[in-house]
C-alpha cells in the first residue's frame, strides 16, 4: 500500500517531455524576437564612465574594424518600448523590441 519514494518515482518511468514546450510554457509561451543591434563607435579620449557615441556603423564587422584601426570602443545598442498588461490582477510590464526601419 505504502511504498518508498523510490519505488514510487520508479514507477513513473522515463521522463519523456518536449524542452522546447516546457521552456515555452515556463516563459508565457510567447518567444520574443531578438531586437536589431545598431553599433556605435565611442568618441576619442571619452572616459568609460558615461557611453560617449561618436558614428554609427553598418554592422558589427565594420564597428569592430573601425574600433581596431582608431583604438577606441564600441557600443551596441538595442532599443525597446515599454509595455504594460493590465488583463490581470496586477499589472506586467513587458518590453518590445523595436524595429529599426533601413
């Protein structure tokens, strides 16, 4: 009638469950995408205390080799807008990804 709790979870057998849906479901089931980086080069001389932004560069590869040739920085930035669901008891804040238009 009564048995141990590893005879009990022996019972069960193997685990068997979809990683993906249990990570979807820990995480409200909605994937956010991923927000477009733009990439900055910092200002000569600026200290690293406050981000200093100078130009902005295509991609990555192009604030990488920039940043190598003139000996300074880079920042990459990504830009969301806050969200609020009130659907609830108590309100969620949510951030959106906002697309950069090119």
């Amino acid at each position: 009638m009564a048995g141990s709790a590893a005879e009990v979870a022996g019972s069960r057998g193997p685990q068997t469950g979809n990683p993906v849906a249990r990570l979807q479901k820990e995480n409200g089931g909605a994937q956010q995408a991923a927000p477009q980086a733009r990439f900055f080069l910092a200002k000569p001389g600026a200290s690293g205390a406050t981000p200093a932004l100078e130009r902005e560069c295509a991609a990555e590869a192009e604030a990488i080799a920039e940043a190598f040739k003139t000996g300074v920085s880079y920042y990459a930035v990504s830009e969301y807008r806050a969200l609020v669901d009130c659907s609830g008891k108590q309100p969620v804040f949510k951030k959106e990804a906002v697309k950069r238009n090119p």
